[in-house]
C-alpha cells in the first residue's frame, strides 16, 4: 500500500482582503477585485487575468 506524502513548501506571500476598482468615465467605479484572499508558496506560479 502507498502512502501519500505531503511536501512542506514555504509560504512567499500572502493577501487578504484586496479590493481594486477603477473610476469609470461616466462616474461610479468598477470592482475588478473584491475581498480577494491569496497564499503564493515557493515554487508555483499564479496569474490573474483580466479585461
């Protein structure tokens, strides 16, 4: 039987709660992040795609 093993990496970065918006032409704004929680650990790569 395997045993499954859990490889300890280190914690790089980390965020909580981010909130990003933008002013609109016509006025008001436009949330593109709202209550955004991230860990980024050693070794992974993360990307935040918008448009």
């Amino acid at each position: 039987m395997a045993m499954a093993s859990t490889i300890q990496t280190k914690q790089v970065l980390q965020i909580t709660g981010v909130r990003k918006a933008f002013p609109r032409p016509s006025g008001g704004e436009l949330t593109v992040l709202d209550d955004v929680d991230m860990t980024l650990k050693e070794g992974e790569i993360v990307g935040l795609l918008g448009r």
